[in-house]
C-alpha cells in the first residue's frame, strides 16, 4: 500500500493576459504549496476502484480521471484501488482536485512500477487540468501559458497563513467566463476610433510580478508589511461583485492583523499573511461560522 498527501495551494499573483484560440486563457501566475493536505491510499486491485468522501460523480473525478489515462496511455492492465481522504474545501481555489489528480499519477507510477519521470507525468498531467502539471514540480513556481509552463523557485522562509472561506464554491469556468465577458463589455464601449494608450495598470502588474517573486525568494518577516502592494488575482474583481462577501472577508482580515489578504486562484477562498502562527490563529477566533484553517507555506 502507497499512502501519499496532496498539498493545497495559493496563488500569490494571477495575471490573465488574454484568451487563447484553445479556449483556455493565457496567463502568468505565482503559486505555491501549502499545508493543508488531501490524503491518497493506493493498493492493488483487479480494477480501478475509488472510494472518497466526496460527492463528485465517479466519471467526473479527477482521481478516477487521472488513474483511467494513465492505465490506458501505459496499456496497464492492472487496477488500483484507490482511496481519497478530502481536507481541502471543494470550489475553493486551493487546487485541491488538481493536486489530487497529480498525486494519483505519482501513486500509480510506484504502484505500477512504470518508471515515468515527473516531465514524462506532466504530459497526461496538462490533459486532466490546467493547474495539475504544477503539483508534480517542487513547492513554488512561475507559471505561465494556461498552466503547463512551469519555471521552479525557490522560497527562503514559510509564511504564515490564514485561509477563509465563506459557505459557497466558485466555478474556475464560471470566473473565467465572467472575466471574459467583463473585458468584450469593456472593449465595447471603447470609441470605434479610439487609440489604446500604453497599458499602465498591466505595466504596474508586471513590476508587482517581480516585486512578488523577489520578496517571496528573499522572505524577512520584517519585511513582511511591503507585500500587500504586490499581490493581485485578475478573477478577484468579478468574483466580488457577484460574491460581495469575499470584498468583506478581505476586509476582515486585514482589520485583525494581516498584512494583507486575497482571494487566492478563482475562489472562494481569501488567505491573509501574518506575522507569525500565533497571531494567524488569534484572528481566526474572528470567523465563526467560516471554514478556515491556519497554514503555513511549503518551502522544500
């Protein structure tokens, strides 16, 4: 038996430049794993068999998903039987579904003894979801094309973190679609003859990209104070005029202590940074009623 944990993660940035003729949007973000943990059990079996807690539909799984394209890409003819323990909130923008999926390929690559390295994984990893390829590389990456280019960093410290989400999930496809649909709703009102000015937010949000990724590389707590005027998430906008909690959330956060707070990936979930464990866990005593957890960077 092969027991592994699947982390969560947070994006610390997320850009969207622009659709792409797939249907996928392109993008440029700054992820990293956290300690909140999935827990995967791989056996033999005749069959794939998979029992979880979850209420996702078998078919729809990506567990389930991830273990049928790698028996049938690798012409395994053997099974596994696969059991899902779930921590990380579903809709949550924790990638809690897509680490699954990774960790599913790493189990049955032992279990199977395929002897496939992680790059040869990320190829049927990139089919399962634009945020699975990253869960088989490190703890911290640049991430860039719809997720499938991944460029490793390193990180000097863990950063305390309290995560907030309120009772309701956020479709990606839904955010991603909303976020489309806001930008041809700002195209059109643009003057047919007018002239696009040099894009100064999107210049401003290429410098917070390396502001970021240099603070998070070079991480000093006291130091910690300069962070909230780099990070950004393109999605938050939409999902806060049609979810007005998570714009309170946030605001909450910062009120007991954060250094700063952002919806991470598509939502529903905020994080905050602080200073220290101790005082992530003080402000969490303020979200009754919220699932939250109180967690910590992965920096190996």
């Amino acid at each position: 038996m092969i027991t592994l944990k699947a982390p969560a993660k947070i994006n610390w940035f997320l850009k969207i430049l622009h659709r792409r003729d797939d249907g996928f949007h392109e993008i440029q973000s700054l992820i990293q794993k956290i300690s909140l943990y999935d827990r995967l059990t791989f056996d033999s079996a005749p069959e794939i068999e998979l029992q979880s807690d979850s209420n996702i539909p078998l078919h729809n799984n990506l567990v389930y998903r991830a273990a049928r394209l790698l028996q049938e890409k690798c012409n395994v003819s053997a099974g596994a039987a696969i059991h899902l323990e779930k921590k990380i909130p579903m809709g949550a923008g924790l990638g809690g579904g897509s680490s699954d999926a990774a960790t599913t390929l790493l189990g049955l690559n032992r279990l199977w003894s395929l002897g496939l390295s992680d790059r040869e994984l990320a190829v049927f990893a990139e089919e399962l979801g634009s945020d699975v390829p990253f869960f088989l590389f490190g703890s911290l990456a640049f991430v860039e094309g719809r997720g499938e280019i991944i460029s490793r960093r390193q990180a000097a410290a863990p950063v305390d973190l309290l995560l907030v989400k309120p009772a309701f999930e956020i479709s990606t496809k839904w955010a991603y679609t909303g976020f489309a649909e806001k930008h041809r709703q700002y195209k059109r009102l643009l003057p047919a003859e007018s002239v696009s000015p040099p894009d100064a937010e999107l210049t401003k949000k290429v410098e917070k990209v390396d502001n970021i990724g240099h603070f998070i590389s070079t991480f000093e707590k006291v130091k910690l104070d300069r962070m909230g005027s780099n990070v950004f998430n393109d999605l938050e906008s939409i999902a806060i005029e049609n979810f007005p909690l998570i714009a309170d959330v946030k605001k909450r956060l910062q009120e007991v202590g954060a250094q700063c707070s952002l919806m991470s990936g598509s939502g529903s979930t905020v994080f905050g940074v602080f200073n220290s464990t101790a005082e992530a866990e003080n402000a969490n005593k303020r979200f009754k009623g919220f699932w939250t957890a109180v967690v910590k960077t992965i920096t190996e």
